[in-house]
C-alpha cells in the first residue's frame, strides 16, 4: 500500500517538476562552499558594484590578491553576490523547513486535544482565533523587536502566526474521524486516549498536514525575506536573500542585478514548494485524486 502510494505520489507532474527544482536548489545551497568559490563576507573596496559576468583582481583585507570570476557581480563592498546568494539559500530554506516543522508539530498538538476534548476546544479554539487575528507581519516584528534577531527568535516569530491553521485543519479531522466506528470500538475497549489520536486519528491528517507544510515552508522563506528586507529579519551581516535585496535596493537604478538576480532564487524556491504542494495534495487527497481522474 505504501509502495504504491509511493508511486502515486512520483507519478505527479507537478511533485516531479516542484521537487527536482526544489532539491537543486537545496544541493546548490549545500555545495556552496565549492560552487561559490569564494567567502561570502569577504569585502574589497576594489570590486565594488562589478557587473554579471566581471573579471576583477580582488584583494583581502590582508593583502592577497587573486583573479576572481563575478558571475552575478559585486555589491557595494565588493562582496560576491553569486556566493552569498547560495549561501544564503542555506539560511532561507533551513529557516523555511524549520518553521514548517515547528508549526506542524505544535498545531498537530493542538489540533488533535482540540477536536478530541471538547472542554480543550473551547479555550484552545479562542487562543487560536486570538493569534489569527494578528496579521503574521506584524506579530514577527513584535517578537523580534523584543527578544532580537537570533535565528532561533526568528523562527519562532514567524511560526506561531502559522500554528492556528494547523490546528484548525487538525482539528477538522479529529472532529470527522472520532464518529468513524472503529474509532468508537476503540473507545468502548477502554483503549488509552494517546492510542487513539496516534494510531486512528492521527494517521488520517498526514496527507493534508504534508501538504500544509509545504504551503507553511513556502510563507516562512518569503516573510523572511520582507522582513530582511525592512531590517527587522536576520542580522545584517547574515548571507540571507532578504538582506543581499536589501543590502542593493538604495542602487536599484543603477544595479538592478543586486536585487533581480538574488530575487530569482527567492521565487524559484517559493515557487517550486507550491507546486510541490499541489502535487502532493493532487495525489494524496482523495477528492482531487478523483477530480484528475475524470
């Protein structure tokens, strides 16, 4: 049965194309200390603003001097845009893929003691509304603005906004399930209530939990990327796509490279997570699976 799934889920246009762009960009980011070729803190005042494609000596702060080949260009301290651009995509996407962790795990949490106790539900569901209320943006800037910019901080800012509609879709299946009569029999067996939500409740929110997870990851990259963008993100020294856009926005006219070429990895990562996201939920889930069908 899981082979076959397996094979559902691979048989998918959209997993194939969202997944393949997804782990190259994730093995570029991987790789970047052999693809990158060079640090991606280090500052020559000689090499600064260089365009895609310039060959330029470039010389340390200590003194040595190399040829080094900009494929991307430099940015207004001489920094190579094509290394911190893959090194930032280590930033951007561990960030991305741990805020989708973390949400899920918790909201799953909520969700399953929400929908299954209904004492829980009522003060659990009005926290949930409390936090959606809160536009994401503003409740990450709060967050940071108090405790800093640590990556950790960062993280947690911008997954609790996302914890809620987990909890509410997990919520929504245990409310569905625990009427199922095997679910019941369960029940009248006296089985442990732990049991139950993990081994017959909880098994039938894992296709749309991981097609919710992608659609969080995707969100994570990008409102991390505003927010490095407007200053309150990861620390500026930090090799982020946000801030590497940041960083060239004041020589947009001039340089639009600065912005345009970091900002194309930004919307391929995004971009390939949907589509990764629609094709799981196009094959894990039951109703689209019939809709493709016909």
């Amino acid at each position: 049965m899981f082979k076959n799934a397996l094979r559902k889920v691979f048989a998918n246009g959209s997993v194939r194309l969202g997944g393949g762009v997804l782990l190259l960009l994730i093995l570029m980011s991987i790789f970047a200390p052999w693809l990158g070729t060079i640090d991606p803190t280090m500052l020559d005042p000689g090499s600064q603003n260089l365009l895609p494609g310039t060959t330029n000596v470039f010389m340390t702060l200590d003194g040595d001097e190399f040829e080094h080949f900009f494929l991307m260009g430099s940015d207004s301290l001489g920094r190579d845009i094509w290394s911190r651009t893959l090194y930032g995509g280590r930033v951007s996407i561990t960030l991305g893929i741990s805020v989708a962790l973390l949400a899920v795990f918790f909201g799953t949490v909520a969700g399953l003691l929400s929908g299954y106790f209904r004492w829980v539900d009522a003060v659990m569901m009005r926290v949930m509304d409390g936090f959606m209320s809160i536009p994401a943006i503003l409740f990450a800037i709060s967050l940071i603005a108090m405790f800093g910019n640590a990556l950790v901080i960062v993280v947690t800012a911008i997954a609790i906004p996302s914890i809620p509609r987990i909890a509410r879709l997990v919520r929504s299946v245990v409310l569905s399930v625990r009427e199922e009569p095997y679910v019941e029999a369960a029940i009248a067996l006296n089985t442990p209530v732990w049991k139950i939500l993990l081994r017959h409740i909880l098994p039938n929110a894992t296709a749309p939990l991981i097609v919710q997870g992608t659609y969080v990851c995707a969100e994570a990259i990008l409102v991390e990327a505003i927010l490095s963008f407007l200053g309150v993100g990861m620390p500026v020294e930090a090799a982020t796509w946000g801030n590497i856009m940041a960083e060239g926005r004041s020589q947009f006219n001039a340089y639009p490279h600065m912005v345009l070429l970091p900002g194309i990895f930004l919307v391929l990562t995004i971009l390939s997570v949907n589509i990764l996201g629609d094709g799981l939920r196009d094959s894990l889930d039951p109703k689209f699976s019939k809709r493709s069908d016909k």
